[in-house]
C-alpha cells in the first residue's frame, strides 16, 4: 500500500515537472503512475524543455535584460 502511495505521489511530480517544462503534464504523469516514475523521469531529461518553453524563457531573460 505504501509502494502505490509513494508510486503515485511521484507521478505526480513526475506530471509538474513536464508541464514546468511545456510538456502535457496530465500523459507524463499517467505514465509515469503506470509504468515507473523514474525512468519516465529520465525518459523527460531525454525529450528536454520544447521549443516554445525555450523560447519563453528566452524572451523573458532578454526582457530582463533590456530593462
């Protein structure tokens, strides 16, 4: 019972940190419930920030910046 609870908590990280990183939050989560929140983790280290995510972040650094 402890195993699920830990499995499932994890997830649930597992699903913040993607959609931290502009990624569907909900599916990572899911699947990281369903199969193993680290290697899910590890597979999300692999995929990396988007593209927009990236650009954001830049736009808003370079905001930052130009003030």
């Amino acid at each position: 019972m402890d195993i699920l609870f830990f499995l499932i908590i994890f997830g649930v990280g597992v699903g913040f940190w993607a959609n931290a990183w502009g990624r569907n939050g909900w599916a990572w989560g899911i699947i990281a419930c369903l199969l193993s929140p680290l290697l899910v983790g590890i597979a999300l280290l692999i995929a990396g920030k988007t593209i927009e995510k990236k650009a954001d972040e830049a736009r808003a650094m370079n905001d930052l910046i130009n003030k």
